[in-house]
C-alpha cells in the first residue's frame, strides 16, 4: 500500500477556486482503480495551504492515476493557482496497524 502526501499552498484569492475543483473532481479520484482513500485536509494556521493525502493499492495505481487524462486536466487547472511550489511525498507501509 503507498500513502500519498502532497502539500500545496495557494494564492489567497484562488482558495476557493481550488476547493471548487478539489469538491467536483475528488468522487471521480477516488473512483480510479486502486484509490482505497482521497482527504483534503487544510492548515489551522495557514487557511491557504492544503495537505493531500491518498491511499493507493500500489505504486503501479497511483502512477496510472498521475499517467490518467483526470489528473493531467485537474492538475492544469491546479496548478495555476499555486503561491508557491508544491511538495509531494509517497510512502509505503513498514508496519501493520491493528
């Protein structure tokens, strides 16, 4: 299983605009073969930066998802909206949790 974390910071104005996206593309990410859990979570302290964190059966489903025509059309339209770089991280599990 791979854990997916990417954090992304926004131009003020535009976080709105991005949760308009993330709300009308997240049902159909979490319909992508392998996805098993999408959340979007934002920082108490900085309202314009939002943490990503998904669930992925392997590595071979999440690079089908950032391979798929959804994420190239999403991520197009994110990514003109971003303050400052984004940074992505992808784990796999070491431990079982009980």
């Amino acid at each position: 299983m791979i854990e997916r974390i990417v954090r992304l910071t926004f131009i003020p104005e535009k976080q709105d605009d991005f949760l308009d996206l993330f709300w009308s593309s997240c049902d159909a990410i979490r319909a992508m073969e392998g996805c098993l859990e999408l959340r979007l979570l934002r920082d108490i302290k900085y309202p314009n930066q939002f943490t990503t964190h998904s669930r992925w059966e392997s590595e071979a489903s999440l690079q089908a998802y950032r391979n798929s025509e959804l994420f190239r059309e999403t991520w197009a339209k994110t990514k003109v909206m971003f303050a400052a770089r984004p940074e992505a991280w992808s784990y796999e599990h070491v431990t079982e949790t009980d």
